[in-house]
C-alpha cells in the first residue's frame, strides 16, 4: 500500500478509536445514572467526579499519538523524496561524468590512429582540455560541498572590495566568457568593502555566472551586476537574459540533487550541486542568495544578500 494510504487508514482508525470510546463512556455513564437513582444510591460512591479529567487525559494522549503519526509521516515522505533527488543525481551525474571522459577516449584514439595536421591537433586539444575542465568541475563541486557540509572547511575572511573581486575574476577567467556581455554597473556610494572568503565568493559568482551562460539561448548572453547598500544589507545582484526561472521553482534550485526543467521549459544539464554549493558559501558569510525572473520575463536574476555589520 502507498504510505498516504497507510497514514490515512492509521489517522481514522485512531480517532475512530477515539470517538468511539467516549461515546460508549457517556452511555455507561448515563446508564449507571439511572441505576444509582433507581436504586437510591449516593452518586459519589459510584461515579467519579473525575472522570471526565481522564477523558481528557486520554484525548490529549490520543492528540499526541497522532502528532507523533504525522511527524513519522512527513519524515519518510520527506526521506523518500531525497532518495528519488539521489536517484537523479546519480543518473545525471554518471552521465556527466561519462560524457567527457567518452570524448577524450576517442580524441586520444584519434591521435594514435591519424598523422594529424598542427592546426587539427590544436583544435583537438582544445576540446580535451574542455572536457578535462568539465571533469574538473564536476569533481570539486563535490569536494568542496562535502567539506562545507562537514565544517571541516576554517574560512578565511578578509576584507576585500567586491567591486574589485568581481572584475578581477571576470579578467582571470576571460576565455570562458567569450563573447559574452558583461557589464559591471559600480556602487553610487564608492568602494564595496566587505569579508569574505575569497576563494569562496569567487566560487559563488562563478558558479551564477556560468549558469547565465549555460541556459542562455540569446545570441550574445548579457550580465548585468550591479549593486546596491540597503539600510542592513548589501545586494549584489546579477542579472541575465536567459531563459529565466519559473515561480514555483525559485526556491526549489537551491536543494541538493534538485535539477530545474525536466518537465518544464529549461532542460537540466547540471549536476544539481551548484547553487546548493552557493547557498551553503552564503550563508557561510551570514547571508543568503534569492532568485527570481526579471521584471519583464527577459532572463532571470540572483541576488546575493550580506549583512552590513563586520565580522
């Protein structure tokens, strides 16, 4: 049987249970009653006058079997759903996985079966090296999500312009972002400082960014980042004009394993960790990131929330 089932049938049978003892109990209680009367007895010699206290007992005893029923309930659902998102995981991350390591295999073979021109050869490495990177990805997300996980990882928060950090970042990692347009819009109010852990917040970035790009369908892929000092926290806030994210999945793509568009308009291509990976480097900083469509539904836009106050 499906456990709601089970929950269902367990749930009535219990406040049947219920219902049906404190009905027999008042016709007990009226039929000694009309004993005791018929029979000139004194009434507190054979009715309690505690009874109903232990009704009521025995109702909030009965309420807190089926709070315990519920929560036991809601945890398997809770438990089964996270297997299913393990499932997929591992589908999906098998298949990314195999993926490039199936490509460098047979650009390997290439070179040992062909005398290839220089020119072939270059445009062969450079697809190996992708992949290689694509692998690399893969596997430090992994890395680096377990050791956030276990709090294994000591931060090392410094105070830095994330102004600065940004456009650094954006000239270091230059060629994954050719032919893209990215625009950075600087603070009205000066220099951004704050601290972080640089090596963390670099890897928060990178990874919206890259997912701006990846489920971006535009010919030329725009960023907008900009920023913005409210009266508690800093915003920083970078928009794309992808394919944005609907509604109802606006918070579920920050769940381990959770992909977004299998059934919808964004196909997964992920392995389900990133912006899980984002959330924890946020909130390893005391703050949050929220994401949501753009006003006019031409992309979507991440925001990452710090709190003003210093370390």
């Amino acid at each position: 049987m499906h456990p709601i089932a089970i929950f269902i049938f367990s749930t009535v049978a219990l406040a049947l249970s219920l219902f049906l003892y404190i009905y027999w109990y008042v016709e007990v209680s009226t039929g000694l009653e009309a004993l005791v009367r018929r029979l000139n007895l004194e009434p507190v010699q054979v009715l309690t006058p505690q009874t109903w206290v232990v009704v009521l007992v025995l109702s909030i005893l009965v309420g807190i079997i089926l709070l315990g029923i519920f929560t036991i309930f809601v945890y398997n659902q809770k438990t089964l759903q996270l297997f299913r998102l393990q499932h997929n995981f591992i589908n999906n991350f098998t298949h990314e996985l195999k993926t490039p390591v199936t490509s460098l295999k047979l650009f390997l073979e290439t070179f040992l079966k062909y005398n290839l021109a220089r020119a072939d050869q270059e445009k062969y490495i450079h697809y190996m090296l992708s992949d290689v990177g694509r692998l690399s990805d893969n596997i430090n997300r992994i890395l680096n999500l377990a050791r956030l996980e276990s709090k294994s990882y000591q931060p090392d928060f410094r105070k830095t312009d994330l102004v600065q950090a940004i456009g650094e970042l954006l000239e270091t990692h230059a060629p994954l972002f050719e032919g893209c347009d990215i625009r950075i819009h600087p603070p009205e109010t000066g220099e951004w400082h704050r601290y972080v852990d640089r090596p963390l917040f670099d890897m928060l970035v990178m990874n919206i960014l890259t997912n701006a790009v990846k489920y971006n369908r535009a010919s030329q892929p725009r960023i907008d980042i900009r920023f913005h000092s409210g009266r508690r926290n800093l915003y920083l806030r970078i928009e794309d004009n992808g394919i944005g994210i609907d509604k109802h999945e606006a918070r579920k793509i920050f769940r381990r394993f959770y992909q977004a568009g299998r059934s919808g308009r964004m196909q997964a291509k992920g392995s389900g960790l990133g912006l899980n990976l984002v959330q924890h480097i946020a909130r390893l900083h005391k703050g949050r990131v929220e994401a949501e469509s753009r006003a006019d539904a031409s992309g979507s836009a991440f925001t990452l929330i710090l709190p003003k106050r210093r370390r």
